[in-house]
C-alpha cells in the first residue's frame, strides 16, 4: 500500500505528447485544443524541430495570457519556451535579456528550480556570441544548481553545453565523456516531475556523431549519426541536419553513391523550411555538398542565396566562412580572379575578427593554389602567413583552456550564500521520502540496538563496495580504468578538505576521489589509460606542491587489468610508489 502511495505521488505530472500530434501538418490548431500546461509539453517538443510553429503557439499563449491568469510554473516555463525559441532564429542579444529577465523572477517567485535553465538559454545565446568566459562560467553555475534542485532536465541541457565547449577546445575525450552520461540520465530526465525544458535525445546523439567526427573516428561518426535519424525525437529540422551529417560522412569515406542519396533528402527536407535564416543555413551546407558532387552552377547560386540572407542578418562569420565555400566553387568553374579576389577578401576579414583558425584554412586554400600553378613566391609567402595563423589559434585554444580553467575555480571558490527554501516539488518530494526514512532507520537502531561501531563499518563496506562497483564495470565494459594512490602524510589534517576540493577541480565529472587513510588518497580514473593517468599525475603534483615539505609527496600509478582486485591494484600502486621514492632516499643519502 505504502508502495503504491509513493509510486502515485511520484509519477510524472505529465506525458510526453504523442508523435503523431507533433508530425501532423495542422499541428498548431490540434496543440491549441489543449490545456496551458499541454501547450507547453508541445512547444518543448517542437522548439528545435518546428521552430516557426513553435513560435506561433507561444505568441498566442502570450496572448491568452493577458485575458487568462496562468499560474507561477505555467508564466516562468512560457517564458523560458520564447528563451530558447529566440535562439533558433539568431536573436541572441534578446535571448540574453529574457534569460536575465526569468532568472531574477525565477527567484522572486521561489521556484529556484528554474533558475539553471534561464542560466542556460543565456549560457547558449553567449556560446553563439563567442563570449567564452561567460558562457562557461554561466554552463558551471547552471551544472551546479542543476545538482543542487536534482534537476535532470538541466543536468542533460548542462551536459551538452560543456560538451560542445569540450569539443571547441578540442578535449575530445571529456565531450564524449559528458553526452554519453546525458544519455544515461536522459530516460530518467524525461520522466521528471517537473517539466521546464530538455533538448531532444537526437539532439545528444548527433553530437556524439560530430565528436566523432571531429576525432577523425568516421566508424562511431556513422553509427551515431544513424543512431540519432532513427529516433523517435528526430523530425523536422533535425531530419535536415541528419541527411547533411550522413552525406558530409560520406564524403569524407569517397562515398559518391551515398552522397547522392542523403543531398536528396536534405534538400527535400530544406524545402519545407519557412524561416528565412533555416533556410540560408540550410543554402550553406548544400553548397559545399553540391559542389563536391560537381553541381557547380547549384552550388554557386545556393552560396550567393546563404550570403546574401546572413548579410541582411549581419551574422559576419557566417557570410566569411560562406564566401570561402564560394571561392571553392569559383575554383572548380575555373574563375580562378574571383576565387582569389574573394579570398583575399575574406583573409583580411578574418584578421580582422581575430578568425585565426579560419584565417589558417584561407590562406593554406590561397598557397595550394599558387603552388599547383608554380607560382611558388605567392606560395611561400601565404604559407609563411598560414604558420602563424596557425600558432595565433594555437595561443587562442591555449586562452580559451585557461578561461576555462578560470572559470570553474571561480565557481569554486564564489560559493553562494545559503538561499531560502523553495516550494519545489521535486524537493518536497525528497524530503518527505528523508523523513520516513530517517523514521525507518531510527526505528530499526532502536530495535536492534546495535553499537555505533557497526554503523562506521557498514560506511567502510560501502566505499569499498562502490570501488568494487566501478573495477566491475570497467571489466564487464572493456574499458580501461586507472588508479592514483596519493600519499598525503606532510599535509596538516586541518588542510586536507582543501586539498581535496583543489583535486575536484583538475578532476572529471566522473573520476572518484576517496579518502582511503589519514595518509591517503585514492582516485579512481575511468576511461583513462595509464598515459592519462601520468597527465592527471602531473596536475595532482603541482597542487600538491602548494604545501611546502622537505621530502617530495609520491603517487602512486596503477592501470587495471582485466583480473585485478582491488588489493592487486593496490599493491601495483604501492609497488610504483616505492620505486618512486628510491631514487629521491639515495639522493637524500
């Protein structure tokens, strides 16, 4: 019976809309037959999809508003809905405001819950900005109120934004590490009591098939990208995006036959675009796809149709990296003046931006050229001009990483002050569920009367058993796992929370720190060889080295093996420890 309350008082509020009502074509007339909070459900599913219809229903739920009072969650979710609708149409400075704007009644309101996706529509708009230091700081503090209100919907949303910022700074490994844990919590986010907002699951799959790609990886490129077109959340626009990933694949694998098959179906799917800026994106990817097929005259007129659309938008890096597609096709139709009047445009326009990557790819275009027609002088000298492009974009990632790096520490060290409780339901329902526990335990103590002894080693047993947990799957996985033992007899006792909120720091998401003695520590590192292990060694020395000692701290290395226990692991890691320590005892000596 008791389990039966729980299960009603805790299912979702809602269900997801059907597939057939968001594939329809009167979509907009059937959605508003529905009540508010119905209204809502759709708008979220169709935002990224069906960005134009999405837009309607919202402006006439605003509308609606003005003659019908909606209550708190209804007002802050239609608002956080024309958030991230803004976004689809390029408005970016308006998102900005309007994500301020709900952020602040978010709190006026007490529904703190909120407050990690207005941080994220704005944390979105800033990534399309190319502002890198807010952005990332406003992803941290997203993550961590998303951790605190146990918002999954956020967590999920979060996780895509620190992985496309992963994927800019090239940390290709740690991208993948953080959409392969928003696919794992997806299903449960789906199912939140509360819904506020969440991208497609299609959405996270096609990333993971553009890191791929990115990697060089064309094999999980394929497979993502086919994962993510045959799920149930990829219609409408994303159906575009999946036929123009499939055929970029396979242009990269010579694949001319597959191609032709997914340029079909992406400008049929282009076709169907209303939005003036869907369809100058859309112009834009088919150009370079028509041109490698060698649909020249196609490809020319859909590039001048995109420049002339980002022109009026006055979006500059969109109609650059456009005129450098164009160029390509003035190439292939042997207008060799307008292919280097264009370039020669657009590499003083990218230094100008600062563009350094972009400026590395246009003049190494421009030198290739020369160099084929032996004009060898032209060659060199914009070869001279692509190294140090090249070592400008190498300074910018470096820049970036540090912002990065900046930015987390000081999510770290600017710890809020304690705010009121809010009238979440999530958290009601938690705290509910903590009192009839604490009942449960507190009556099992009585009973039992057990001494206080038994409770710190039933602790002890469950940091061991989790350790034993995670070696389990990194076995039954096939992935490899390493493991640091760090000795921390110089520190004081007193510094040691610190210390370990320093190693969180240079740690992933997913590695594990445990205190395993006074002496010390223990990080476990999943997905990581002993080569990554060495890497986080180093950034585990350098924050040890804060604390002065005559004797330098050793850490211990030890990478898994397929039958290690945990005390083999161990004793590996004492053993490479120790012979650490060798040389430094003779040298003392």
């Amino acid at each position: 019976m008791f389990s039966l309350l729980l299960f009603i008082v805790a299912a979702p509020a809602l269900s997801l809309p059907s597939q057939e009502l968001l594939l329809s074509d009167d979509v907009v007339q059937k959605t508003q037959l529905l009540n508010v909070s119905e209204q809502l459900d759709v708008i979220n599913s169709l935002n990224s999809q069906k960005s134009e219809d999405a837009k309607t229903l919202i402006t006439a739920l605003e509308q609606l508003q003005s003659t019908q009072s909606f209550s708190n969650v209804e007002t802050l979710r239609l608002s956080l809905l024309r958030c991230f609708n803004l976004l689809e149409f390029g408005e970016f400075n308006q998102a900005i405001t309007l994500a301020k704007q709900g952020e602040l009644n978010a709190r006026q309101l007490k529904y703190d819950s909120a407050r990690p996706y207005f941080i994220q529509c704005e944390a979105a708009a800033n990534q399309s900005l190319g502002n890198v230091l807010q952005e990332q700081l406003q992803t941290e503090e997203a993550l961590r109120l998303a951790r605190r209100y146990s918002e999954q919907q956020a967590m999920v949303n979060g996780l895509y934004l620190q992985s496309r910022q992963n994927t800019s700074l090239e940390n290709y490994n740690q991208s993948i590490e953080d959409l392969r844990l928003a696919l794992d919590i997806f299903d449960d986010a789906q199912e939140q009591f509360q819904q506020w907002y969440l991208l497609p699951k299609s959405f996270v799959q096609l990333e993971i098939s553009n890191v791929f790609f990115s990697m060089g990886n064309i094999t999980e490129s394929l497979h993502f990208a086919e994962v993510a077109a045959n799920d149930l959340s990829a219609f409408g626009k994303l159906n575009f995006a999946f036929a123009v990933n499939l055929a970029r694949i396979n242009i990269e694998i010579d694949n001319k036959s597959g191609v032709l098959l997914y340029l079909q179906k992406a400008e049929a799917e282009n076709n169907r675009n209303t939005a003036e800026r869907d369809l100058a994106v859309g112009n834009a990817l088919l150009a370079a796809i028509n041109s490698y097929i060698g649909h020249n005259d196609t490809a020319e007129q859909q590039a001048l149709s995109s420049i002339e659309a980002f022109t009026e938008f006055q979006e500059p890096l969109y109609v650059m990296r456009i005129k450098r597609t164009l160029a390509k096709i003035y190439f292939a139709q042997k207008k060799d003046t307008q292919a280097i009047s264009l370039l020669n445009e657009i590499i003083e326009q990218a230094s100008e931006l600062k563009q350094f990557s972009d400026l590395e790819e246009f003049n190494h275009i421009i030198s290739e050229y020369y160099a084929t027609n032996n004009q060898f002088e032209l060659a060199y000298q914009f070869q001279v001009q692509r190294f140090e492009a090249a070592k400008q974009a190498a300074a910018k990632l470096n820049n970036a990483h540090f912002i990065q790096y900046q930015a987390r520490l000081a999510e770290q060290h600017n710890t809020p002050p304690v705010e009121e409780a809010t009238p979440n339901i999530n958290q009601n329902l938690a705290i509910t569920a903590l009192i009839i526990l604490l009942l449960s335990i507190g009556l099992v103590i009585f009973l039992t009367k057990k001494p206080q002894v038994t409770v710190v080693d039933k602790k002890e047993e469950t940091q061991k058993q989790r350790i034993d947990n995670v070696l389990l799957n990194a076995k039954q996985g096939h992935y490899q796992m390493s493991m640091l033992l760090v000795n921390i007899n110089h520190i004081r006792q007193v510094d040691i929370p610190y210390v370990e909120q320093q190693f969180q720091l240079a740690l992933r998401e997913q590695d594990l720190l445990f205190r395993h003695s006074l002496d010390e520590l223990i990080i476990l590192l999943p997905h990581t060889s002993s080569a990554g292990a060495t890497r986080v060694m180093h950034q585990i020395e350098q924050i040890l080295s804060n604390w002065k000692s005559d004797v330098k701290a050793s850490i211990g290395l030890a990478s898994l093996q397929q039958l290690d226990t945990f005390e083999v692991l161990m004793k590996r890691a004492i053993l490479n420890q120790l012979s650490k320590m060798k040389p430094q005892d003779t040298k003392v000596t």
